[in-house]
C-alpha cells in the first residue's frame, strides 16, 4: 500500500481535476476513483470511508493549500469493502478507467487516463453475491402520491420481479412493511427514504414502460392507475441514473392489489415477529421456525408469503393442495427435496447476467439449472394426481432443451467466474480457438525446451525459465553465474538484476514468447467473444427463464411446507365462508421450538370464535402464556392463508382481511413517544381500520398509565370492538372489572389461563379456560421474581387493605353496572368548540394566497363570537 500512495502522490493536478469533475455528478456518493489496481478515495470521502472500513487515512498532494486526506482498497477485494460501505448505509459511484494509458500516451505525454462513472452501487440495485443474502429479497421501492392514493414500484434487480400497487394513505405503512425494502425512494419527504424528483411523472412513465418491454398499450399487463404509473417513473428514472449504460433486467410489472393480500402494518409485524425477532436476528421469528426450504429463491418466496397471505380462497387452497401432494408421501418428497438441493441460483444468475456483471460461471448454473428443471419435470409429470398449481407449473420447467444444449457444447463443467485467464470455452466447440490454444501449447513447450538448451550451452544447471506480468519470458541465473552470460557474443541481453539473481533475454525466446503471446491473446479474444454469444442467447429467454426459477422456488416452498407440517404434525387449515375461527390444540411454532430444545412440552389450547363469541376476554396471572395465546392464533391465521399447514390438531376459520397485533411495546424516544403513547396510538389505529372480517389481538390496552384511566380506556376499548368494529378479537387484561361487561356484550365470554397455588409456590398450568379468573396472582408471580421477603410482606397488608375497603365501597369499579353501553355514552360527548374545528380543517401548504386570506376572514369571525352563538351556529 505504501508504494501505491507514492505513486498517487505524484499524480498531476489534471488527475485531481478529473477526480472533481466526476465527484460533481454523484455528491452525495463516495467515489471509488479506479487508479490502477487500486479504487482511490478523496477529500470527505476518504474520511467517511476510512472511518467505516478502519483503514489507514493519509494525504496526498495539497487543494486550495491543504493537504488532500486519501484512502484507497484493493479492486480484487472491492466487493467486501463496497458490502461494509452498502450496509453502514452509504452509497458509492464506481469510476473506472475508459482507456489504457497507452491510450492515454496517444494524446500527449501528460495527459490524464480518461474515466467515467460506470455505475452507483446502492442498497436497493444490489446483483453481486457477495453482497447479497441469498435467502432474502432485495427490494427497491418508488413512492409517489397523486390525489389520495400513494403508488408503489417495487422491483429486486437480482430477480428482475417488478411489481406495481397502489393504496391509501392509512395502507401505506404496511405495505412498506410487506416489502421490507433496502432502498426507497421518492419526490416527496417520507420518513427513511431517499428524496428523488427526476421522473415521477405518470405520462413519461407509461411511455418509458411501453419502450422498455416493447408493446404498444400495458393493458396485457394488467390495470395501473396514475399513481402506481408515477411510481413506475420514478423507479426507472432512478435505475438509469445509478446503472448508467448497464440496466438492470426487469420482468414485465405485476398489477397487485391492495385486497389481494392480507394487511399486516409494520408494528403488527415486530409484535409477531414473522420475519426478524425483536433482537433484529431471523432466529427466533416464525420464518425461522418454518423454512425448510433448500434454495435460496424458496426461501425468498417463502419469506414473501408469510408477508403477504393471500385473500382469495381458491389461491389459498391451490397452494395447500400442492403442500399436500408433498405431505401424504415421504419418500417422494424426500427425492424432490433431493434435486432441488442441488440447484443452482438461476434467478440471480440471470440478473446477474442481465445487468453485465455475469460471468461463464453465471452461464453454468443456467445450465445446469436448466437441465435439472427438465428432469424435476419429467420425474413431476409422471405423478397420476397432478394439483391444479403443479400442472400450471410444469410447463415452465422444460422447453429449454435448446438453449442447455448450447451452454453444454459451448462451456467446460465447471466455469469460473474471472474471465481474465479465459479457459471457460469447451475444448471442440470453436476449431479456430482449439487451433490458437494448440499452437500456444506448442509455443509453452518450444520454451520449456529453450530451457534444458540453455543449460547445456551455459553449463549452469540452476538457469531457469520464467514468466511475469513485466517481463514476460526471460531467463533467470543466480547472480554468481552471471558473467557467463554478460560477454557481447554470448547470445544473450540483460534485463534486470536484482538481489541474488540476474535476468536475460535470448532471441529465440522472444521468438516463441511472441508466439505464444499472441496466440493467447487471439484466444482470449475469441473466447471473450463467444461469451458475448452466449450471454445474448441466455437474455433472449430471459423471462421464460425466470418463470422456472418462479416455478422452481414455488416447488421448494411446498415441499418445505410439507416438511415442516410432517415434523411437528401440523394439519391443514380449511377455509369457511362465514367470519369464524375454531382452533383445535393450537400452538405457537416459535415456542414449541424452543420448548422442545430444552426438553419441555408446549400445551395446546383450543380457541373459538364466531359470530355469537367473537371477542374473548382472556384474564390471569403474568407469566401464565396469555401473550403466547393470542400470538399463536394471529401466527395460524397467517400460516393458513399464506398457503401453509398449521400448528394445531384442527383449524377452521374464515378469511382475515387485516391482522392487529398490540401485544407489547416499549418507547419509542426516537420520535419522543412513551410506551404508553405507543400503545394509544396502535390501539386508535385498529379501531379505525378493523372491519368485520378482521382478526385482532390486544393485550394489557391501559397498563402504561393510572388505575382508573387504564381501565377506562380499556373498557371503552373493548365496547368499541364489540360494537363498532365487530371483528374477531383476543382480549387479555388484568382489569378483572371488565368481566362485568359480559353481562352486557352478546358477543363477549370470558376465559383465563389457569394456575395454581401449590405448598405455597406457583404453578402455572398454561392451560386455557372458560370463565374468568378467580384471584391475581401478582404477588405469587413477585416472590417467583425474587422480590424480598419484607417487602412481599408489606405488600400483602396492604392488599388486605385494599380488598377491605373495596368490599366496602364497591371499589374502582364502583357504578360500571350503570354506565350507559358505547353508542349512548356516545351520543352525550360534549359538542366541539367550532372555532378549533374550523382550524383543524385547514391545511396551510394546500391554500392559494387568496384562499388563506378568506380562511383568515372566516377565523376572525368566528372568533368575534359568543360561545352561545358560536354553538347554536
């Protein structure tokens, strides 16, 4: 490293200035500015860089009288410097060199090796796989606004999908939380993304789509309104930007619909961790409990299931007829399970490819992808049952044969992925180059015979033969030997000398140097060329490709589906057209895991929801698995519509069109929220979303604040989901005063976890049980957490006490039996102050001048008023 400082650092000002220049089109990108076998970094970059990488930062040169901090890394190990740079958040524009200096030589001994920004490498256009995890999708997402509707342009470059959406504003958030994306963009400030205005436009948009995928109207591909089209836009506008000459592959837009899924937002997510913990790791969230996919494209489509489980029942069913076909026989499914082991990655082969950083071994595996796909379909195809989706996915799988024939004619068996040394072209498929590559063969061997010559002729056995990247061919002799050959007549030229050894050149070395010289490079030429043919012969199919890769991943998730429901003897779920959910010993997936791991059993519990008992109210001591309850019953929901078996000995339940998780919080001091506003704000956004057929689960609402306003709030919560949004609904509280309102709610029953006191220890039974709780158990659950015995004994008197004087007064509940139900309470709220609403109406950034004058005019009076009339107007 030290020797490449001090060539830079006599670099000319002309470098500096090109370096500028460049670093004015990407500043906010660090620049990787490529000099020679290193990517060199400037100014604040190599601050930022060094900083990051924790590698030496040091100075060069001076700009503008100050010394000019610089860093560099090596090209052969850029990749693992650009994941470290990607994943601490940065983005870096790569600026390679467009000519050799030879080249550059041509145009004046001091001219500047000219270069050019090739590319920007950011989290959301990742291909490479080093900087990939092949087990998770790598979405970038485009977010646009028009009229009330937000669109959404998702796209993974590594796959090519490419997916348009548009929802309202209040779905905005779980859709987001659906993709889960490494890069999101906008014209507009949006928490977490990245502002853009180039191209946002519906109009430029539609044009740009029609040219990109060559077809005269996007009716084929399905219905886009202006928002979605906008979002489009923008996505393309930006992958031009960073890709430059090199665009991505994307596959033509897939149309979804806000319904064709079921919403989950993003708290809901976290409080269920279905794809991440909430220490942020995939082990211990349900997409760890359930994959036993063996590629990393099923385990991509499978974390995309659990994200996103669908709302129409005939997909759902498809995918559990095809889980099916997997689950009823082992053998089977242990063979398929086999082969699709063995696959390589074809979907990422051929972004790869797509986006010119392919490589012969990228060719390879869609080779032999292909090959295999063919003979999973013939093996698929003799199965006298086929499922509806098994036939619509097997002609998917061949017609390749073609293409598999070329790619294996054309490649040796294993491909590499560095084209610099070449050897990746099968010996037999080109004559010409078999020819080049025999006559340097016959070069390499004339030399290694000009090797025992010389020796002979000199008489010094220890002369050698050697080649390197400066020299080339040359003869080497220890330096004691070397007079021998420094005499005029002696045949031979000194090149170099140096520490021991001393270095020569002959002329019929040269000679066949030059020849063998030449033919490599002829070959080199060749071979790069017919991988140029081949690359575009792969990219002319490149979306039936794609398809197998769609249908090869599908086929993955199933059979893992399969697997994981035969390993914990889950059952299928079956679908009911009316708003029910009955579950037969449901478990949850991640504990039972866990359980299991230390040699516990789980207990299973049944749950039964319909539309005479829709809302349970569950109550009991902490530690007694009500949280675990209900998540496990949102986490069946879930798994069932996702197309998946379920952990349970029978499950029944009808569509969930949104899932509500509020079981848990903790600040949020990033945006100044307690936990208790948290918990308000998720339990406000339930209330306003959940409709009939959605599924909720609440836990401890009015904990974070006192007694009475807990309970309050807790009871006005549970009379709103009983009355107004009338969905399906586990409630669990330690309020024991809102069992009370089962004598007033049709649709309530009460249930507990059970435990028991037992020679003065607690023994929690983790079992579910109708009726309420008969006691707390706080106290029990504090002497198991270890509180001090005094203080445990100081708590109990002032139980007592509290009990007594709750006998005698009725207690916090005192005069519930004769609060009027939700609808009349109310019917009696306070009429609002006309003036303050008159306010809230406005939205200053939308008025035109003139608007915002009338608006003041309409303020004033209103505020001359009386109260008097300002109610009656």
């Amino acid at each position: 490293m030290a020797t490449k400082l001090k060539e830079t650092a006599s670099a000319p000002t002309p470098m500096m200035a090109q370096y500028l220049a460049l670093k004015g089109e990407v500043e906010d990108c660090l620049l990787f500015y490529r000099m020679g076998d290193f990517f060199e970094l400037f100014f604040d970059d190599a601050k930022a860089a060094a900083a990051c990488l924790d590698i030496a930062l040091t100075a060069r040169g001076e700009h503008e009288g100050q010394p000019i901090p610089m860093c560099g890394v090596p090209i052969h190990a850029a990749e693992s410097y650009l994941a470290r740079l990607i994943k601490a958040g940065h983005r870096v524009a790569i600026a390679e060199q467009t000519e050799s200096p030879a080249e550059a030589k041509k145009r004046g001994s001091k001219a500047v090796v000219a270069r050019a920004i090739v590319r920007v490498v950011t989290a959301g256009t990742l291909t490479e796989e080093a900087l990939l995890d092949s087990r998770a999708s790598n979405w970038l997402v485009a977010v646009a606004r028009a009229g009330e509707r937000f669109g959404l342009a998702a796209a993974d470059i590594s796959t090519g999908r490419f997916e348009l959406t548009s929802v309202s504003s209040g779905a905005l958030d779980s859709e987001l939380a659906r993709l889960g994306a490494a890069e999101i963009i906008s014209p507009e400030p949006l928490t977490g993304v990245i502002e853009r205005r180039a191209g946002f436009d519906s109009l430029s948009a539609e044009r740009r789509l029609k040219e990109r995928f060559g077809v005269a109207t996007l009716d084929g591909f399905g219905q886009f309104d202006r928002a979605a089209l906008a979002a489009a836009g923008g996505l393309l506008a930006y992958l031009e930007e960073v890709a430059r000459e090199s665009l991505p592959f994307l596959r033509p837009p897939v149309a979804l619909a806000a319904d064709d899924h079921m919403m989950i937002d993003a708290a809901t997510r976290e409080s269920l961790e279905l794809t991440k913990s909430q220490a942020g790791t995939r082990a211990g969230s349900l997409l760890a409990a359930v994959d036993r996919t063996v590629t990393g494209a099923g385990a991509r489509l499978l974390a995309a299931d659990l994200g996103a489980p669908l709302l129409d029942r005939s997909a759902i069913e498809a995918r559990l007829d095809l889980v099916a076909l997997f689950e009823g026989d082992s053998g089977f499914r242990d063979a398929i399970r086999k082969q699709l082991k063995a696959l390589p990655d074809i979907g990422r082969a051929l972004g790869r490819l797509a986006a010119g950083r392919g490589s012969p071994r990228d060719l390879g595996q869609l080779r032999d992808g292909l090959n295999e796909a063919r003979r999973l379909h013939d093996r698929l195809a003799r199965e006298a049952e086929q499922p509806p989706l098994l036939a619509a996915l097997l002609p998917t799988l061949t017609g390749h044969g073609a293409l598999v024939d070329l790619l294996s004619r054309a490649l040796v068996p294993a491909p590499p992925i560095d084209t610099a040394q070449g050897g990746y072209i099968a010996e037999g498929y080109d004559a010409a180059l078999d020819e080049l590559r025999a006559t340097g063969g016959e070069g390499r061997r004339a030399i290694a015979g000009l090797e025992a010559k010389y020796r002979q002729q000199t008489g010094i056995p220890a002369l050698k033969i050697r080649h390197n990247g400066v020299l080339g061919y040359h003869i080497e002799v220890p330096a004691k030997h070397a007079d021998k050959l420094m005499g005029a007549d002696s045949g031979f030229t000194h090149r170099q000398t140096l520490a021991g050894v001393v270095r020569f050149n002959a002329p019929d070395l040269h000679e066949q140097a030059v020849r063998v010289g030449q033919a490599g490079a002829h070959a080199l030429a060749a071979e790069a060329a017919h991988l140029e043919e081949l690359i575009a012969a792969a990219l002319e199919r490149a979306n039936v490709i794609a398809a197998a890769a769609d249908a090869l991943a599908r086929l993955d998730v199933a059979a893992a589906l399969a697997e994981r429901a035969a390993e914990g003897g889950w059952c299928r779920p079956h679908f009911e057209t009316h708003s029910c959910f009955e579950i037969e010993a449901g478990r949850h997936p991640v504990v039972e895991d866990a359980l299991r791991t230390s040699g516990d059993r789980f207990v299973a519990n049944d749950c039964a929801l319909s539309e005479d008992g829709r809302l349970w109210l569950v109550t009991g001591p902490n530690m007694g698995g009500k949280s675990t309850f209900l998540r496990q019953n949102a986490l069946i929901a879930i798994l069932a519509q996702a197309g998946a078996y379920v952990p349970a000995a029978r499950a029944k339940l009808g569509l969930v069109d949104r899932l509500f998780s509020r079981v848990g919080a903790s600040d949020n001091l990033a945006r100044g929220r307690s936990t208790f506003m948290v918990e308000m704000v998720e339990t406000a956004a339930i209330l306003s979303q959940a409709t009939e057929r959605s599924f909720v689960i609440l836990d401890e609402v009015g904990r974070g604040t006192s007694t009475y306003d807990g309970l309050a709030i807790a009871w006005a919560v549970v009379e709103a989901i009983h009355d107004r949004n009338r969905c399906r609904c586990l409630f669990a509280t330690h309020y024991h005063e809102l069992t009370r309102l089962a004598e007033r709610l049709d649709a309530l029953s009460l249930h507990h976890v059970r435990a028991r006191e037992w020679k003065g220890e607690l023994v929690f039974l983790h079992e579910v049980a109708e009726g309420p709780a008969d006691r707390s158990y706080g106290l029990a659950v504090a002497k198991l957490a270890g509180l001090p015995p005094p203080v445990l004994a100081r708590a109990r008197s002032v139980l007592a006490k509290l009990e007594e004087g709750r006998a005698a007064t009725g207690g916090i509940a005192a005069g519930l039996d004769d609060l009027p139900l939700f609808a009349a309470a109310a019917e009696a709220e306070p009429k609002t102050d006309p003036l303050r609403d008159a306010l809230g109406e406005i939205e200053p950034d939308a008025l035109s001048p003139r608007e915002a004058l009338d608006a003041l005019y309409r303020l004033k009076r209103l505020s001359a008023e009386s109260p008097a009339d300002a109610n009656s107007r």
